[in-house]
C-alpha cells in the first residue's frame, strides 16, 4: 500500500516511517524541506520525497493521487501565537488537497480532549479533527495525552526541571492530573490502527495505566535516577511568570513553554480506551518508558528528537536558502591548520556542541547562552540529540546543521540564536589543511555595531577551538 506521511521530519513521523517501511508498505514523505530530509540509505527504496507546506496551497499538487492511507501529524502550536488559524488552515488544505486522490483511511494523533473547559491547544487539535473528519475517508483519532520518550519534549522537559533542580518553587498546575504514555505504544498504536476498519470513525484515549500529577511525575523521575528532589506548589505563580519559569530552566521556547502552562491546567486522562482491547495492546508504566528512554540514550540510539524539529527553535527557514554562505557585505573570520590525522579531526568537529562544548573558552559559549534566553532565543539548554553523529537539520545548541559530510569533511552550522544579522559557522578540511570561517551578515547599523562589540572574543574563542580541534590531530 502507499501510505502518506505528513510530518515525516517530526518527533513522531521520523519513528513510524521505519516501522511502515518494515510493514512492507511504500511510503510517500512530506516535507517542508527536503533539505532537511536525511532518511536512512535503507529505506531510500521503499519511499518517494515531496517538498509540501501545507499552508501553501500550490504546494500540494504535488502529492500524488494513487495514496491509500495517511497519518495527519501536523501540528503548528511552538510556529506562531497564532498557530489556531494555522492548523485549521492546513487541516482544509489537507482534506482539499486529498479529495480526489484514493485514500481510505486517515490516522489523526490528537490530543486528550475530555474535560468541559479546554486550553487553546487542545481546542484547536479538536477543531482539526472536526476538519479531517469532514473528508470523504474513514478517519481514526488516536488522542494521547503526555507523549514520553528519549528526545520527546515532554521528556526532556521533565529532565531538565529534575536534573538541574534540587528545590523547586513551582506553580499549583503541577497537581493537574494527567495519564503519560511512552513513544513505544504510541507508534504501535498507530501501526495496527492501519487500515483496521475495527477503528474507522472514531476517536480514541491512548494512556498508560498510571493516572499521575504532574508532580508525581516529576518526583517520579527523580527517584528513578536515585536523585533527592522537593517541590512546593505556590497558588499566585501567574501564567506569565510560569511560562518565564519553564524557558529559562528548560530548553524549550517561550511560544511553546506558553502553551504548555496553559494546557497543563486541564486534566488529560483518559476515558474511552476500548483500542486497547481492539488492536491488544497494553501500554507500559510511567517507570518502564523512563527505564526505556535511558537506555536508548546510554546507547546513543535516539531515532528523533523534539529538538531537531523547527518547533525547538525561533526561527522559520528553508535550508536550501542558506547553503550557500554569502560573501558580500559580510564580515568573516578565517582560520586555517595543518592537520595530520584527518579522521582525528572529524570525529572531533562531529561532537561538537552538547556536552563535549567548544573545546575552548565554554564560559564564553555559556554566557552568550544566557544572553540569548534573556532575549527570548534558544540559548545552549538544545545540546544535541546524538553525541558522534550530525544531520543535515539537527539542532547543535543554538546552531542549525545545514550541511554535513564525513566524507568531504565539511560541516556547516546556521546561526538560531537572537541576532541582528545571520550567521554561519563552517568546518571544511581541504588537503592537508582544516578551514574553519565564522560569517556574520549584518542587518543594518545595529548589525555592524554588535560585529565590532564581540570581534575582541573571536580572536580567544575561534583561535582557541581551532587549536584544540587540529591538536594531536
């Protein structure tokens, strides 16, 4: 069968393309970007790319008329403040664009919405499914609450607040109730939904059997990684002061941090979980997905992470319209060493970032960090998803790769912190010699101003970080 697969370059859509590959189905991916697209040599057979924005209604020509199936997995809520009028946009483009194609069965993942008063993230995903359900197909939504596992934001979110806070000050939604379920069931929830006319027009709560407070899920955590955590809860905590409390402890934006405050006030618990007695299916225990989670960390077997997808960052950009690095009206500065062992210098330049930092100066890197979250950028807290490995589109701290090659040696990062300007950062080994060239094209006087104001830590940071790159090389 060919299966549709929006969102193919998110969280979720990275996992499930493997898994229907395997299920012997031809899978055709939709992205906003096809630069940003790095699958598998593997599975390169088995599925066709199509560059589609469905916000962009010519986009969707391209997608084909002979699919059977797809999975909706478009969601906009860290894009804009306005990402209601933008997912109802997409769900109409979407039904418009596969009126006439040969589809059967659409897969929705949702989200829980079974309390009276709903967040405006969880309206609006109740908004697309009243939208999707107008299509002629049999429409299925797989409506999940708290999605857990390595690289997941609620995850890694979870892990932040834990991990770098002994005390916590907290705001009183922390005792909302809500029923997390890990990626594992998730996915196979959506594979056996799959043409399984059981589950044809109708919606579904997918939750794990642990009904928990977002509190218990915090101190959950903690004693799972034998860490000794308090919490208060305070009642006059504002949305506002919440939502600043989640960014600057987090790595997650304000947009989404925003959205999140405001959801975590409503209950997401299940109610109607008949599916898992139709497709046989038992979800784990909260305990079981955290022990899951770390293992594929420990073994750097993260197959996505939230991070990667533009949802972690504050800007939205096509990599095609930066790959090639400007000259005029730049300023640079160009580095150049001898190397002796190349590999030597590529496994050092493809760990960059994360934990390993900049090899040198990473106080410098930290307070430029810091300087981007107080104003309102990404700052440091990304990391990076794999500790060896680097994709055209993963986020490296408050970088984005544009380019990256093992073989030719050349790596080429794309600036998302707050500046007035854009930035480049270029890795290329040529010969004997490792080329490194920091580019910054100003916006105005500004721009130029800023320039000039850090040009004296260039010459500690760039000179040092290239040195300690080529040395024993």
């Amino acid at each position: 069968m060919r299966i549709l697969l929006t969102g193919a370059t998110g969280y979720i859509g990275k996992r499930l393309l493997p898994v229907l590959v395997k299920n012997g189905h031809h899978v055709v991916c939709c992205v906003r970007d096809t630069n940003r697209f790095s699958p598998p040599d593997s599975i390169k057979p088995f599925i066709d790319v199509i560059q589609v924005d469905f916000l962009d209604r010519k986009s969707l020509d391209n997608i084909p008329d002979d699919i059977d199936a797809a999975y909706y997995l478009i969601h906009s809520m860290s894009s804009s403040n306005e990402y209601e009028k933008l997912e109802e946009q997409s769900a109409n483009n979407f039904t418009d664009a596969v009126r006439d194609t040969n589809i059967q069965h659409l897969i929705y993942l949702s989200g829980i919405v079974n309390e009276d008063s709903l967040s405006k993230h969880l309206k609006s995903r109740k908004n697309v499914e009243d939208i999707l359900g107008k299509g002629a197909y049999a429409l299925t939504t797989l409506r999940a609450g708290i999605i857990m596992g390595s690289g997941s934001a609620s995850f890694e979110i979870i892990r932040d607040l834990v991990e770098k806070l002994p005390i916590m000050i907290a705001p009183k939604w922390l005792n909302t109730k809500c029923q997390p379920i890990g990626i594992r069931d998730v996915l196979l929830f959506l594979e056996k939904s799959l043409f399984n006319e059981k589950v044809y027009h109708q919606n579904f709560d997918i939750g794990g059997p642990d009904i928990l407070t977002y509190k218990e899920m915090l101190l959950g955590f903690a004693k799972f990684r034998e860490l000794s955590r308090h919490i208060y809860t305070v009642p006059v905590m504002t949305p506002r002061l919440s939502s600043y409390w989640l960014y600057f402890v987090t790595s997650t934006s304000y947009i989404l941090a925003s959205s999140l405050v405001e959801s975590m006030k409503v209950e997401v618990v299940c109610i109607n979980t008949i599916i898992n007695d139709i497709l046989g299916i038992q979800p784990e225990k909260y305990v079981d997905t955290l022990d899951r989670a770390f293992k594929k960390i420990d073994e750097n077997q993260i197959v996505s992470s939230w991070r990667d997808s533009q949802v972690s960052g504050v800007k939205r950009f096509n990599i095609s319209d930066f790959l090639d690095v400007p000259t005029f009206g730049c300023f640079r500065d160009v580095r150049q060493r001898r190397v002796i062992s190349q590999e030597k210098v590529i496994n050092k330049i493809w760990s960059i970032g994360g934990d390993t930092g900049w090899y040198h100066a990473d106080f410098l890197w930290k307070i430029r960090g810091l300087i981007d979250k107080l104003f309102g950028g990404v700052g440091l807290r990304r990391g990076r998803t794999n500790t060896n490995s680097l994709e055209s589109g993963d986020a490296l701290d408050f970088w984005r790769v544009l380019y990256a090659d093992r073989v030719e040696g050349r790596l080429l990062l794309f600036a998302e912190m707050k500046l007035p300007g854009e930035a480049w950062l270029e890795f290329q080994i040529k010969g004997d010699q490792l080329l490194q060239t920091a580019t910054f094209r100003p916006h105005g006087i500004l721009g130029r101003l800023y320039w000039y104001s850090v040009l004296p830590f260039h010459g500690i940071i760039f000179k040092g970080m290239i040195n300690k790159i080529t040395n024993d090389s």
